[in-house]
C-alpha cells in the first residue's frame, strides 16, 4: 500500500472524529481499509510461511496450521 493511501485513511479517521464523513468519503474509507487489510495478510502469511522450528533433534520444521477441534 502505497504511503498516500495509508495517510488518506489516517485523513479520513481524523475527520471522523471531528466533523464526520460523507457517503462518499464512507465507502472510500472502507475500501481503504479492506486494500490495507488484504495486503497485511498477505503479508503476515508470506512471513509465517517462512518461519522455522527447531525440533528436538536439530532439523527446521515450517509451521503447521493448528486444526480446530470441534466440541
């Protein structure tokens, strides 16, 4: 996300808080946000999909997605 983009969301949250937002300045700011959420995914998945545990014997292991259990 570019940086313009991300002080448009700060911009926008500010004018919330004081005067509020139009319709149109809702819905740009909603869009925003799910671009900036989209891409923080990402890129916290790219960050996990290349962490490694140690195991007991020495070797890496990548991380494994824990199964819900259903109760």
């Amino acid at each position: 996300m570019e940086k313009e983009q991300i002080e448009r969301i700060n911009e926008l949250a500010r004018k919330k808080k004081t005067v509020g937002l139009t319709a149109e300045e809702i819905e740009e700011q909603a869009a925003l946000r799910a671009q900036y959420l989209r891409e923080f995914r990402a890129n916290m998945e790219a960050t996990l999909q290349a962490v490694r545990v140690e195991q007991a014997d020495g070797t890496y292991k990548p991380l494994e997605k824990k199964v819900k259990k259903l109760n």
